[in-house]
C-alpha cells in the first residue's frame, strides 16, 4: 500500500499559558524556570520534543526515545531497543528505513543512531523542527520555602533534622509563551512522514500537557489556549516559516500592566492572502 507521504509544507504556532509552574527548569541554575538575560520565560525545544513524544505515546504509537518511568517495550536504554529491531546492523540504509518505519518520533524529529556495538552510527534529518519557546512579555518567578515531609538521612540531632527538611519551590507567576515550528516535505519524503502524522503532531500540540501534571507543573497550569495550524499550497511554501510566524502576535490589552491570566491578552492573525489557516482551540 502506498503511503500518503506529505505534500504541503505546514507551519504552526501556539500559545502556552503559565500560571503557578515551572515550565522548564534550569539545571544550570538550581532548577529555576528558564530564562534568558532580559527576564523573557523560555521553554528548550528539547522540552517540547520531550512532551510531544509523551502524547504521540499515550495516543498508542511507538516512539524510541522513551522516558525512563514511560518505557513500554522492556528495553532500559536506546542502544538495546535500536539493536533489536536492526536486521542488518551493517546495512545503514536498512537501518534508517526499519527505524523510520517503526518509531514516529524518528519519522517526524529524526535521531542520531551511534550504537557501541556493530559500529553502528547514521543520522536521521526529521521534517518537524520548533523554536524555543518565550513568553510575550517578562515574567515574575516566585520563589518560597517548602518543608519535606521526610528526613533524606537519619538525624544525628535535632539541629541536623531542620535542614533535612526544608527546601525551595519556584514557578512562573503568570506567563504566555508562543512556540513556533514548521514541517518540511522534502525532510518528510526521506523519513516516510506522512498526511496522518501531521495530524497526530497537530493533536499533540493540542494537548501538549494532558498527562504532565508534576509538583512542578499542578494539573490546569499549563495549557494549549491556542494553535495555528498553517497548510501551504505547495511543497515549498506560498510564504516564508518566518513570514507566518510573524503573521500571529499577541499583546496586553491596553491598560495593563501585569498579567495575570490570558484574558489580559489579545491575539492577533494577520491574514496571509490564500494561506489556509485552521485555528484550533487548545485542550491543554
């Protein structure tokens, strides 16, 4: 049966909002919310590419860069699952096509393959990329202290147990981030990318939070409040990603100064002349 590779480049762009959360912490900076030098929130497209992947799971297809507490398949790293399913490990195009045949995430985001045993190593360009994700405006962390409920180690006294037991939580006072990306035909040729994995990608990005409540994240958070989901007419595009990207803005309603939910933004689509647009309302 043929496939139904895509044919018309797509671009997208949505708006996250973040009330509470830390969105993506910082491991360089004691996990604070992520941001750069003028205090605009940031979300790594690492981060995105991690919870896309989640949802492209939890909606039943097979992914190969799992997560630890997520694996489905029993193998416990990427080297062990790859030489699985490799028939010919010295065959790298055989390779590229059993592993783009198999796991969705490498069809849609591509993956370097550098397995120790077999000599293996080739790399998958995807067709799906994203930007990092920045808040519209500045953002206020919170940061305040939390008392654990249990010692990490056995009190030597009672001056030792108080410091067992505190720590510090930090979150995003209110933020509304837009994430922007693209997916390429020519890439989606190559990796077998096809019509219905857009569609699976564009209801990831719907429901990019459904199933990621944390500490960090408490469930009603973070949520999707809306997507642009842009389809050219060709395989190259009517107009440039950068173009469309910058067709969507958003900004605070006049007379405020601090927002506090998305209500104290308005959003905006500059209509690009016969680009389709569907306009589809986030589900968190």
């Amino acid at each position: 049966m043929t496939k139904n590779i895509l044919k018309n480049k797509i671009d997208f762009v949505a708006f996250i909002s973040v009330r509470g959360a830390n969105p993506n912490g910082d491991p360089n900076n004691e996990n604070l919310p992520r941001t750069d030098d003028e205090m605009y929130g940031e979300m790594s497209s690492g981060c995105i590419h991690r919870k896309i992947r989640n949802r492209m799971q939890d909606m039943g297809h097979k992914i190969y860069v799992q997560s630890e507490e997520r694996t489905d398949d029993g193998y416990v790293c990427l080297s062990d699952r790859a030489k699985a399913l490799f028939s010919e490990p010295n065959n790298i195009d055989k390779c590229r096509e059993e592993a783009c045949e198999k796991w969705l995430d490498v069809r849609a985001f591509g993956q370097v393959f550098a397995l120790p045993k077999g000599n293996v190593s080739f790399g998958v360009r995807g067709p799906v990329t994203t930007h990092e994700a920045y808040s519209i405006d500045p953002v206020v962390i919170d940061t305040y202290g939390i008392t654990k409920s249990v010692n990490a180690l056995p009190p030597k006294n009672e001056a030792s147990m108080s410091s067992d037991r505190m720590g510090s939580k930090s979150c995003v006072k209110y933020g509304l981030y837009v994430l922007k990306g693209a997916i390429n035909v020519q890439m989606a040729r190559k990796t077998g990318f096809t019509e219905d994995d857009a569609e699976i990608v564009k209801k990831a990005l719907a429901t990019l939070f459904v199933n990621d409540a944390s500490a960090a994240r408490p469930e009603g958070s973070m949520e999707v409040v809306k997507l642009y989901w842009f389809k050219h007419n060709n395989e190259t595009g009517q107009y440039s990603s950068a173009l469309v990207h910058r067709s969507v803005t958003a900004h605070l309603k006049d007379g405020c100064i601090n927002p506090k939910s998305i209500d104290d933004y308005e959003i905006v689509y500059n209509e690009l002349p016969g680009l389709a647009c569907e306009d589809v309302e986030g589900t968190c």
